[in-house]
C-alpha cells in the first residue's frame, strides 16, 4: 500500500467518523441541506496565424505557414453541497479543434505529471479534426472546526503573480496560452489549517504516475500590517523547493513578488533562483496599467543553449533568463474594454504584443478580439510563436 492510498484512507476515516458524529447529534442533515449547482460555459476560439521561418537549434527548422482554426470547449461543473461542511465538486470538458493543418499528431493525449489516473480520452480523430473529452476536477472537500481537507483532483493556485508565478509549482499556465483559462487539477490530499486571522496552514501531497516522483509541499500564510506574507517548501519533480511571496501596496499602487531556490537532491551545482517583482496602479475609474520583471534562474542569456525540448514538452515556461510584462486596460464604457500589452525576454530581445477588445453583450455573454504579434530575430524564444488573430466567444451559465 502506497502512501497516496494511506493519505486517502485516513482522510475517509475522518470524513466517515465526522458524518457519524453529525448525526448523531441534532445537526442531522436533511433535504433542505442538500443542494446541487450546475454552472459551467461555452468557449469558442477562432484563429488565423503565420508562422515566419525559424531554426531552433537541436530540434528543427520551421518553415513559413499559415493556418485556420477553431477551437470549442464545453465545460461543465457541477457540485453537491451536503450541509454546511461537506462539497463534492467535479469539472467535465469536452472540446474540438477543427483546422486546415493536420492534426494527426494531436491522436494522444499528453500525460499530466501532477495526475496519478489519466481521465481523458480521444473521442475522434483525423487529418482536420479531433474531439475529446476529460474529467479536471474530481474532489471532495470537509470543513472542520480546525481547518478544512480535500482529497481528489483539485486546483492548488499557490502565487501572487499577475504573469508569471514561480511558487505555483501545480501546473501554471504559460502566459501565452490564450485557449487556456484554468489550471490543470492535480490529484493530491491537501489539509488547510486555521492558525489565527489571516492565518493557515496548508500541506499537500500529490500522488502521480509511477513513472514520475510524487511531490509534497506546505505553505504558511500570513499577514503583517499591509502586507499578506507567505513561505512555501516542499519536494517537487525531484528537487528539493524553498520560497516564497508578499502582496500588499507601495503608496497608492499594488506591490507583490515571489521567489523559489531550488536545488536537486543537495546539489548545489543543479541549484537555480526564480522570481518575479510587480506593480499594478489603477489610474482611475477607466484606465488599469501593471508592470512585472521575472527571473528566470532555470534559463539562459545564451540564444544558442535554449532548452526547447523541455519548452515543447511542457517542462518549463520560458527559456531564457530575464523577461518584462507591461499591460494597460482602458474602458470605453460599461460594455467595452481595451487593452494592450507586451511581454519580451530582455537578453534576446524577443518578445509578443497583444492588442485586444472585449465587449460585454450581456452579462452572461463576452467577446474579445486579440491580434498577437511576435518580433524577434532567428534563433530568438519568442520567433517560434506565430502572428495570430483571435476571436474568442464565452458564454457563462
């Protein structure tokens, strides 16, 4: 027996001996405590991009193309509430991708490496199109009088980043992702603790493949005058993991940052520093702008030694070593928003900018139009990127 099913056992045994105790006594729980939601949206997300030419070294030459695509998702997130204490929550999403390159390579769903159960699975596949389906999140969560435990497929969002967050170590999104708007859940046994105000405690244990190492980390939440503190540690993917982030505000604009050392199995030759610095500063009603710098202590200032073997297989965010976000939003009127931003590795020069526009047409429905642009020499990170145009339609219910 595993430490994963252990975990899990005794966070049943807790569950079970708390309903029991429950109705034992005179909080018996009834119809009228029992509640089901169902909300979810649709997501649609038409595209046309070109690609320049491009060599990345150790991988291959990319040649000028030019692609149409359509992506849908329908997402679906229903929930039982059991009482006051008791959710069980799952997420369900089927998705499409039709387009005019082939997408034969899109036949396997790529592995999670925070999953121990692979819950997605091909629907249909050829040259042009591909269907599938996944379950992201499938969890049940307890509140007790000392804190509250989940167990299952869950998002765990550590990080006070706006672009880029290091401590986030369960699967952040890259930044240049536009199809992605939740994490991925990752299958772990978290307890949160109750310290004080503002105060907690939070352990996790994340159970995966076989083939890959189990992670396990805590993080301590505070607060101090203006600021909310928080320390993280923890083992992940084999390295040994230390950090943390502050929030708060620097005068009248928004100041936070975060860090990770991380180091592989006491090796200090393997050791590398991340973190991010921000501020964000809402000018009025009507114009919103942020900043933020990361350092990415994994990556290189050498353009020839990127690693984009591990960039395509998800490993890591970024290859290079110092990077710049700004962004400003400005709204035209209660229906109507721009914004413009800009995101560039200060060691290659590289970068994309991004115009965009978003109306609300009602409170349930949204389009966003985006035009991307990516500018960089050959050899450059963000040339592999391609000049693209997004129409991107949500609808909530």
């Amino acid at each position: 027996m595993n430490t994963f099913k252990i975990v899990l056992y005794l966070y049943l045994f807790i569950l079970s001996t708390n309903f029991i105790y429950s109705q034992s006594d005179e909080d018996l729980i009834t119809e009228s405590d029992f509640k089901l939601n169902l909300t979810g949206y649709i997501f649609n997300l038409s595209s046309y991009s070109f690609s320049r030419s491009n060599k990345l070294i150790g991988i291959i030459d990319i040649e000028p193309a030019e692609s149409v695509s359509d992506l849908m998702r329908l997402r679906l997130r229903p929930s039982v509430l059991f009482g006051e204490n008791t959710r069980i929550e799952a997420q369900y999403e089927v998705n499409g991708l039709l387009s005019d390159r082939n997408l034969y390579k899109l036949n396997e769903i790529s592995e999670n490496k925070r999953q121990a159960v692979k819950l997605a699975w091909n629907l249909h596949t050829d040259e042009h199109l591909v269907l599938n389906h996944y379950i992201d999140r499938l969890f049940i969560k307890q509140v007790f009088d000392f804190g509250e435990i989940t167990a299952g497929r869950q998002r765990i969002s550590w990080g006070v980043g706006r672009v880029w967050q290091p401590t986030d170590l369960f699967n952040p999104i890259n930044p240049v992702n536009f199809s992605k708007i939740e994490k991925d859940g990752a299958d772990a046994v978290s307890t949160k603790i109750y310290i004080g105000n503002f105060t907690d405690l939070e352990l996790v244990y994340n159970h995966t493949m076989s083939k890959y190492k189990d992670n396990f980390g805590g993080r301590f939440r505070t607060n101090y005058k203006e600021y909310d503190l928080s320390a993280v540690a923890g083992y992940f993917d084999g390295r040994i993991v230390v950090g943390g982030d502050f929030a708060g505000n620097l005068y009248d604009a928004g100041f936070r940052g975060e860090f990770i050392y991380s180091l592989k199995g006491g090796n200090f030759e393997k050791e590398f520093l991340k973190f991010v610095l921000g501020l964000d500063y809402q000018f009025d009603k009507n114009i919103y702008a942020l900043i933020e710098y990361q350092h990415n202590g994994e990556g290189t200032i050498c353009r020839y030694c990127y690693d984009y073997t591990r960039l395509v297989s998800g490993e890591i965010l970024n290859v290079g070593m110092n990077y710049i976000a700004v962004n400003a939003n400005y709204r035209l009127n209660d229906l109507t928003n721009a914004g413009i931003s800009n995101n560039i590795n200060l060691n290659d020069g590289s970068g994309f900018a991004t115009v965009s526009g978003i109306y609300q047409l009602t409170q349930s429905w949204q389009l966003n139009l985006t035009a991307m642009l990516t500018y960089g020499d050959i050899g450059t990170e963000y040339r592999i990127y391609p000049y693209s145009l997004y129409l991107l339609t949500e609808y909530f219910f």
